[in-house]
C-alpha cells in the first residue's frame, strides 16, 4: 500500500488534523503508538492518496509508486479530497477556523512566524514565506498543540502523584519526596549513576525509584506512564538550562 | 536493571542475612572470625561503632559565668532528644518507615546518660488513621525516656484530631523543665475547604498529605490557640527562657509547599516579648534554621524520607544538608538532640543516619552566622 499524505500536508490541509477527538484528560497523548490509517491499496500502476482524516481517500492512475506529482496534479487530487470530505460532513465548518485571525499580540517579534501564517483554505503567501510546512500554520494551530501538550504533562502529574497508577505496593508515590518534581533535575542526564555503576537517562532513573522506594514494576520504556511522567519532569524544569553530565 | 542493581537498602539486607544465617550453628572459632570480619568491614568504612549515634558535650564550663544573670534561678542544663514525621502506615503495608522509626528509638535509648524527654515532632502517620497512630504509639512505646507528643498535619485531617487526640490528649499544652517554660502548639490547623468542595475525610486527608497541590489552605495556629499562647505566657516571667514546639515552621518559608504558617507574625510577635525564644520545629524534613530577631528556629529531621530544598525562600542563615542519596533510604533522614545550656540558648545536633552528625550551636544563630559556622554541603540542592 502506497499513501501520500505529506504532500497533502505541504499545500495546507493538516488543519484537517483539527477534527481528531479532543483529549482532555491527555492519556491518549501518552499511548505509545500512533494513529494508523486504514486505507485500501492500490491497483497495480496506481498511487492511493488518502487525506489526514484518515479515511477519505483517491486513488491516482498513471502514478508510479515513488513517483512525484506535478503542482497541477497534486492541487486536482487534493481539490477532489476536500470536496469528498466537504460532501461527507456538510455540517463541518472548517473553514471558520482558518478565518480566524490571529491575534495582535501574535505578530509581536517574539512570533516571527505571525508573516508565513497561512490564510483560510489557500497556500500562504508565498512572497512571505519559505514554503516549509510550519510556515503553513496558524496560531491556532499552536493553541491546539498547546493544550495536547499540557494534557499529555497533565497526565504525567496525575502519575506522579498517585501511588495505585504508579504501581507501589506500600503506598508511596513520587511526590512524597519530589514535590513539583523538585531534586529529580532531567536536565543533568544522561550522567554517569554511580550507584548503578553505568551512564544513566532520566527513565533509568524513575524506574529505580518506581522498583526501589515505590515498590512497584519497572516501566517499559514506551509505557504511556513512563512518557508521561517524563514529560510532567521535564515540563518542572522549563527554562532550566541543559547540563548533561552534571553532579 | 532490577538483577543487576541493587540499592544499598537491598545489598545491606542481603549481606546482613547473610551474616545471620553463618552465624546460627557456628562453633566458637568461627563465630570470632566472623564478629572480625564484620568490625572490620565497619572500620573499613570510616564507621565507629555505634556509629548512628554521637554524644555531644552537654555543659559547657566557659558559659557558666552567666548562671542567674538571666534572672532564671533553679535552671539547670538538660538534653532533650527528637524523632519526628515518621509518616507511618501500618505494618501489614509498608515497613519501610516503620523499619525507620524503630532505627530512631533504638538510636535514642541508645543515648548514655539518658535525655531528660523525648519530643515526638508530629505526622506520627502518613494518613491519620486510627491503625496508623496506634502503630506509631506502640513503637514509641519502647523509649525508655518520657515521650511529649506534638501532632502533625499527617494525624489530624482524617478525623480532625479525634483519634490522636484520644491516644495521646490535648495537642496544646505548656509545663516547666528545669527553668525554661516549654510550649507545645497545634501549629497546623487550615480553614475549611474541604465543605464546598465536598471532600470525604479520606479526601481532605489526602490533599492536605501532599505538599504539591494549590488546594488546601495554609496552615495557621489560629485566633483561638494564640489567645491561648498570650495567656499562657502571661504567667511566665518575661526573663524565663521560651522552648516552643510547633509542628510548622512559625515563620514564612516557602507558601506553595505549606513550608509555612499564616500567621506567623501575629505569634512571633507573642513570643518576641520574651528575652529568650527558641523554637523547634517538624514538617520540613531537613537541616534548617532561621533566627528572627531574638527568636532562634531549628527544624528537625524526619525519619521517613528528606524533602528538598524549596526553590526559593531558604533562610539565610540556613546551611544546607547534603543532597540525599536516592539509593540509600536513611540517608538525609534521622533524629538529634537538643542541650538547653545554662545560659538560656539551645543547641542542636542533627544526628543524620550514614553520616556525621553536625551540631549547630546556638551563637551561629544568635551572632547572624558570625561565629560557629556549621559545614558547608560538598553538594548543595540543583
């Protein structure tokens, strides 16, 4: 099966990604694998070009596998992927969200990227921008990211703090010795760990304590609480400058 | 990792088992090769045995010279020892801090010549409940000394003191030792918020157990207890040493972790009126000290686990512990010792389990940390 949905993204689509289910509570964030689209493959000589949804889908005759469109081409099949989705969900107003304008404060210089934002359902500018897929989003885009974001920190905190999701045997969690995550410092690893006698990262370190003080199972690396406490840790420490190696 | 590394906690238990299992049935050669063996893995660590425990001097002759001129006739020198926050549960769930309290009381009745009493410095429990304190109460129970309890806001928030208080009586009360009038305080009250947002007890205790959470209030002694505290002090000379115990700190340290009191200068200007204040402390869990005017502050260790500095807010005259080993459960935890001298000022020894001890004298405090300097940390908090 062959998908293109880069090139879907680089001609201003991904606000599609908009429609994804919130997640308030931030636990899907910290899933360890990524969404998957299940689109059918295509016919022999064909490309099949789905569109971030995830489910709407073309399929692109004449395209090798490999093979790029041209602007005109890709413009026709995206044009035709937006239609099929605008058909399919009348109620949708998409486009709203592309119409709303940025706020002042958003062209200020510390957000230079204010000047590349794309307008409501077109490419942006392209005297004032690179062409690059971040140059295409808008600052809600930024303000959705934010609040996965902060979701995904939020989880780690609710971890964190409580002994049952942490896995301890004799009631203990993080915060009883680490409050904010004070003295856990993720900016000085990796480091050497003396006591454990090798170059230790930060999650070597949260399942130590999750094995020794908490009395708990050591975490696989890609548990959705081992990536959510990391972030809840590393989110304590914004600002803090990186030192590698530091005792 | 778990096969490959071990804690010192573990490697400590194993070898001490191992110890134990040679020793049972050994004849007598072998078990005088062995005693060799384990003093000398002691000395091979620096260690002299009891080495959890130091005596300090107790009376020191060059301050003599000021007996009675304090106008405290009758007082006398005495050493007084400490545990406190022990945060307990019960037996069946966690023995890791039971493991710790006993180290405690094991260190004190341990002291030669005994301590004239022993103060319990409060959160005997982690959650309050009933099983908890009893726990707690039983352990403490084997102190050889008289034991003075202080309650902590780890007893109070489950029942609002019922069962503590029950167990162990009023948690505000004052008696004289040898000259000085001696205080203890329910310092860690906090106005309701647990009604409107219609917590259980098990809820409220909950968010007032964790130091984190923007939820609960500060802690506060209270219009009532400090209406209390000035009628108290009203029938003590103005000349007789104060020694006030107080679960929180009696002054403002760090507000987003409750290192705090809300009304700390309503009682500092209660106690200020005396010519000689010292007051101690729990709930901080480190080496601390602060000295407000004529008001001289030690913070006490807790048995359970060391917190960190807070970022912001450390009193200056403050030097800080040694970060604490992670893998060393006792490390940065332990107990001390008090000496109310002669000439009305209390010293302090912070006995830190793995480590030496450090006295802080109260002419550090006193003098605004020109003399007496304790040790500087190799390493301080990141």
């Amino acid at each position: 099966m062959v998908t293109v949905t880069a090139a879907l993204v680089a001609i201003g689509l991904v606000t599609l990604r908009y429609l994804a289910a919130a997640d308030p509570t931030g636990v899907a964030q910290a899933q360890s694998s990524l969404p998957a689209h299940s689109v059918p493959s295509a016919s022999r000589g064909a490309v099949v070009v789905e569109l971030c949804d995830g489910v709407t889908h073309t399929e692109v005759k004449g395209l090798k596998p490999g093979q790029q469109m041209t602007r005109a081409q890709a413009l026709a099949v995206t044009g035709q992927l937006m239609a099929e989705w605008r058909r399919k969900h009348p109620d949708r107003h998409w486009v709203l969200a592309q119409n709303d304008q940025a706020s002042p404060s958003a062209s200020s210089p510390e957000n230079p990227a204010r000047g590349n934002i794309a307008g409501p359902g077109e490419t942006a500018n392209t005297k004032s921008q690179q062409g690059d897929t971040y140059a295409s989003f808008h600052e809600r885009d930024f303000k959705v990211w934010q609040a996965q974001t902060d979701a995904f920190v939020n989880y780690g905190n609710q971890v964190f703090h409580s002994a049952k999701l942490l896995g301890s045997t004799i009631g203990v969690s993080c915060d009883m010795c680490h409050p904010n995550a004070a003295n856990t410092h993720p900016e000085t690893y990796p480091k050497y760990q003396e006591q454990l006698q090798r170059v230790a990262l930060l999650r070597d370190m949260i399942d130590w304590c999750i094995e020794n003080p908490i009395k708990g199972k050591t975490l696989d690396p890609n548990d959705p609480k081992m990536r959510a406490l990391e972030a809840y840790i590393l989110a304590q420490r914004k600002g803090v400058a990186l030192d590698y190696g530091k005792h | 990792m778990a096969a490959r590394h071990k804690s010192v906690e573990t490697r400590f238990y194993e070898d001490r088992d191992r110890v134990l299992r040679a020793l049972r049935n050994c004849d007598r050669r072998t078990f005088l090769k062995l005693s060799a063996a384990t003093m000398g893995a002691v000395m091979a660590k620096g260690l002299v045995p009891p080495h959890t425990f130091q005596l300090i001097e107790v009376a020191n002759a060059a301050v003599d010279k000021n007996w009675g001129t304090h106008g405290a006739q009758g007082s006398a020198p005495f050493r007084f020892a400490y545990i406190s926050d022990a945060h307990l549960y019960e037996r069946t769930l966690n023995q890791r801090f039971i493991r710790a309290i006993v180290k405690a009381v094991d260190d004190v009745n341990a002291l030669d010549p005994q301590p004239d009493f022993v103060l319990y410095g409060g959160d005997l429990a982690q959650l309050g409940s009933p099983g908890q304190l009893e726990t707690g109460r039983q352990i403490l129970g084997n102190l050889k000394a008289p034991v003075k309890m202080m309650v902590g806001e780890h007893d109070w928030f489950l029942d609002l003191g019922e069962k503590w208080q029950e167990l162990f009586g009023p948690p505000t009360y004052s008696f004289d030792w040898k000259g000085v009038h001696v205080v203890v305080l329910q310092s860690v009250y906090e106005k309701d918020f647990w009604t409107a947002r219609k917590m259980t007890p098990a809820e409220r205790m909950q968010t007032v157990a964790g130091l984190d959470n923007a939820v609960q209030s500060r802690f506060e002694v209270g219009d009532a207890q400090r209406e209390w505290l000035k009628n108290d002090l009203a029938k003590v000379s103005k000349s007789t040493p104060l020694l006030i115990f107080s679960h929180s700190p009696l002054y403002k340290y760090y507000r987003p972790w409750n290192f705090w009191t809300e009304d700390a200068e309503q009682v500092q200007a209660i106690l200020k009126q005396h010519e000689k204040v010292t007051v101690i402390h729990g709930h901080t869990h480190q080496m601390l000290f602060n000295q407000i005017g004529n008001i001289s502050f030690y913070g006490m260790l807790s048995t359970a686990w060391p917190w960190p500095y807070a970022p912001e807010g450390l009193p200056k005259l403050t030097v800080q512990m040694n970060r604490a080993d992670p893998f060393d459960q006792f490390d940065g935890c332990g107990d001390g010792e008090f000496t109310a001298r002669t000439d009305q000022l209390v010293d302090t020894v912070y006995n830190l389990w793995d480590r030496n001890p450090v006295t802080v004298r109260a002419d550090y405090l006193v003098s605004g940390g020109k003399v007496d300097r304790p040790p500087a940390p190799q390493f301080a908090s990141y």
